[in-house]
C-alpha cells in the first residue's frame, strides 16, 4: 500500500496536469494548509512553489492558476489519494 504522501504527491500532480490540460494558462502553485506543507516538508512539487495558506484545510490543497496570482479566482481541488502503483524504468 502506497504511503499518504505518496497519495497525496499524485492527486496533487493529477490537479496539476488537469488544470495545464485545460486552462491556457499553467498552474503556479500549490497552497496548502500550513500544517500539511510542514508535515510534508515540501518546498515545490513538479517545480511549482508549496506555499502555506492557513485558509485551506488539512487534507485539501490549491491549484493557483498564472493568471489569477494575485487575485481571488483559485481553484480549489479535494486531495484523494489512491494506492499507487509502482513501475520501474527499463534498464539501458
């Protein structure tokens, strides 16, 4: 069974590639509740920025799009990990 963070690290790169998918504008960074960016120890996850936001609960994080830094417009995504699994590169 995959760990939380790894869950957590892969609904958080899906939110990511969803948003890249369909917004002319690409993710910025992710928001999280201070308390996950702590216990999680990260500082960017696929080279976007984890910035604490004390407003996002515990379990939930934020896609915030290039175009709305700044702003108010987030888009707010629910963070549900499911068991990874695991496939290793080829050798050579």
């Amino acid at each position: 069974m995959a760990s939380p963070e790894a869950k957590n690290l892969e609904a958080i790169a899906k939110a990511i590639d969803q948003h890249n998918q369909n917004c002319p504008y690409p993710a910025a960074e992710v928001r999280m509740n201070p308390f996950e960016v702590e216990r999680l120890g990260w500082d960017e996850i696929r080279g976007l920025p984890v910035t604490p936001d004390p407003e996002i609960g515990t379990g939930r994080f934020r896609i915030v799009c290039s175009r709305e830094m700044g702003g108010d417009g987030l888009e707010e995504v629910e963070a549900v990990g499911r068991e990874l699994q695991t496939v290793a590169p080829p050798n050579g």
